[in-house]
C-alpha cells in the first residue's frame, strides 16, 4: 500500500522534485491548500511577437488568449512578460 498523497507530495517537494503529475483528475489544489502559479515561456512571448510585428496575428487577442488558457488550466497566479500591455488592455 503506498502512502497517501498528503503524504508523499511534501516530502518530494522538500526533496526537490522538479515535476509533479496527478492522475484520476486530482490536482495540487485539490489536495493542498496552497495556489497554483504557471508563467508563460519566453519562446511563445517572442514567437507571438514576431507573429504580431509582421502583421500575421493580434498580439493583444493572441495574448490574452494565450494567457487565459493557462488560467483556465487553473493557475491562480500567471507570470507573464505582457504584464504591463495586459494592465493596459484589461
């Protein structure tokens, strides 16, 4: 019998685990009372920029569409290079 999640999540965390998977539909937030942060990767902010600058898309609506999805996915707290353009188109 393995030791319940409440259990063995901590002690990976203190042991540094990078990377935790939950299965069945459970999440970290579901089992801790803790909030959930997710950033956006420099990459997608770059490739969405040159998309932007050569007329392909809109950064604004990509943007926010991007960023949604992460909060969607159930991130309480999003890190973002477009903190301060989203402050301005919210």
């Amino acid at each position: 019998m393995s030791a319940p999640p409440r259990v063995v999540v901590p002690r990976l965390l203190f042991e540094g685990e990078p990377t935790l998977c939950f299965a069945d539909g459970d999440t970290g937030k579901s089992l801790f009372a803790v909030a959930l942060a997710a950033y956006s990767v420099s990459g997608e902010y770059a490739m969405l920029k040159a998309a932007a600058a050569a007329g392909d898309l809109d950064e604004r609506a990509a943007a926010i569409e991007a960023l949604t999805s992460i909060r969607r996915a159930g991130a309480d707290v999003v890190i973002t290079y477009w903190a301060k353009e989203l402050a301005g188109w919210l």
